[in-house]
C-alpha cells in the first residue's frame, strides 16, 4: 500500500444534481483532458490534466466517499453504496447517501448548495511533463495512469 505522503488530492469537479426522493448524488470526481493550474505565478506555471485513459486499470477494490478526505464514510463501493464509471466526459460518482443520519445531512447541504465541488484522493503510477511556454515558464503533466484511486470527496473549497 502506499504511504499516504504519496497520495495526491485534486479538487476539480461540480456535484450534479441530486435526486430527492433516493438521496442519490452524481457528479465527476475529474474530467478529462481539460488543463487546470496546479499552481503558478506571473513568471511560473505548471498545469494538469488527467488522461482519458488513466482509470483504465486502476486499483478501486474499495473506494470511499467522505467530506473533505477525512473523516466519515458516506458511501463505498464495498457495500454498493458508491459506484464509478469513466464516462467521455470524467470519473463519473453515483452516491446513494440515504444509508446514515449524517449521511443524509450531506445530501441535504448538496441539495442546498451548501457543497457544490468534488474531489479525490489517488497516487499517480504513470505520469509525463512537458515545457509548453517560454515566458512565463510553463509545464504541462499529463496524468497518464492512476495507481489507486482511495475516495472521492465531496469539498467545501
């Protein structure tokens, strides 16, 4: 298993809607082939962007859902829970949050709007750089294939 240190956490994606009567929430955990900045300044870039093809053989034995990376499980794919599908568009998350009280909080603060970001935590097993830009200095890692993927998280920032 990888140290935790290894893990990387991305907070990309918005929640979909949620379905009323089920306390059933989708949303994309990441999305594909669209560049975000990990970080940079005027002089200083570097961004990502996550494969199409990266989830195709990732570990997902058992993957959770929480808040934050941290703390409760709200679904798991153990339990049939949390489900996962890469679709064209990302790593698509269906939910059922109906299972616990404070599971049923959390869909009630998606519902509200309270809670609109997705996120998730996995280690990289194969990954590439590139300088794309001269000035500012500009990188590019592409994400070409994720280790093991740990949870999904619904985020607040």
């Amino acid at each position: 298993m990888p140290a935790k240190s290894d893990r990387e956490y991305r907070d990309l994606a918005d929640i979909l809607a949620p379905h009323d009567e089920e306390k059933r929430v989708q949303g994309y955990a990441t999305t594909f082939d669209q560049p975000y900045m990990l970080f940079g300044d005027n002089s200083y870039q570097v961004w990502e962007v996550v494969d199409r093809n990266a989830f195709a053989n990732t570990d997902m034995a058992d993957v959770i859902m929480q808040y934050n990376h941290e703390g409760r499980v709200f679904a798991r794919t153990k339990n049939n829970t949390l489900a996962l599908r890469s679709d064209e568009h990302g790593l698509l998350i269906d939910a059922d949050l109906g299972g616990t009280e404070i599971g049923r909080q959390l869909y009630e603060e998606i519902k509200g709007g309270y809670l609109d970001r997705m996120s998730f935590g996995f280690t990289v097993a194969e990954d590439r750089t590139e300088k794309t830009a001269e000035e500012p200095r500009t990188y590019l890692r592409t994400i070409t294939k994720i280790g093991r993927l740990f949870d999904v998280s619904a985020v607040s920032i």
